[in-house]
C-alpha cells in the first residue's frame, strides 16, 4: 500500500484555483464554499485526473480551518452519506461537483472570506 499525502489549496468562491501533481495524479481545487455559514459547515470539490495505470484511491482529508473533513457523496434526495474512499480510475479523472462528490468541511474554526486560499491536505492510496 502506497501512501501518499498532497497539501494543496483551495480558494473559497473562486474557480481552478491550484493545481497539485504527483504520482500521476493531478488534482485541481475547483470550488470551496462556507463563508460565515452558521452550522459552521462548507464543502470542497475537486478535479482529480489519474494517469497513472492503476486506480489510485482519495481515503482522507484535513485542513486547518476545519475540525475534521469528511468525504461525502450527495444523493438524488439531497441527502449525504459519507464514503470510506473515492476511487478515481486510471487513465481517467473525477469532477467531484459534477460526480456529486464533495469534502465536506465540519467544525470551521472562522470565517472564511471570498477568494481566500486555504490549505488542504490530501491522503491517497494504491489500493
Ligand atoms: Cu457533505
């Protein structure tokens, strides 16, 4: 099992913010949202291209403006049900807002202001 950790950041309210590569996988930060909202909640989607020639597999994230970060699929109804990993298959890539994926941000510490950059860290695995 290979594991490997990516810090990038993503702008809250802005678009293709950044961009991360490494063992094949290049991830871009599309979108964060949250600002001031009161459950003290926001979510993050990102691009994650593989061109790798196995599957590689999003297992966790962390970031310091938010107690914990979860990753969540949204369903038909609306309703959230958090994964254990999202796999993005190789030779090919998830658009998580797209694909109904998001990470969710629980617990913000503060607010978060519009085109602000925040750090995330990303866990990914081979298998
Ligand atoms: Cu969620």
């Amino acid at each position: 099992m290979k594991l490997s950790w990516l810090t990038i950041s993503a702008a809250a309210f802005s678009l293709a913010a950044s961009a991360v590569c490494a063992h094949g996988l290049d991830v871009r930060a599309d979108w964060a949202s949250g600002i001031g909202t009161a459950d003290k909640t926001g979510a993050v989607y990102l691009t994650i291209a593989n061109d790798a020639y196995h599957p590689e597999y999003l297992y966790s994230a962390a970031s310091p403006v938010a107690e914990r970060v979860e990753l969540h699929r949204t369903g038909p109804s609306g309703a959230m049900t958090r994964l254990d990993r999202l796999e993005i298959p190789f030779s090919d890539s998830v658009d998580m807002r797209k694909a109904g994926y998001h990470l969710m941000l629980i617990g913000l510490k503060r607010r978060l202001r519009p085109g602000e950059r925040i750090p995330l860290e990303l866990r990914f695995s081979d298998d």
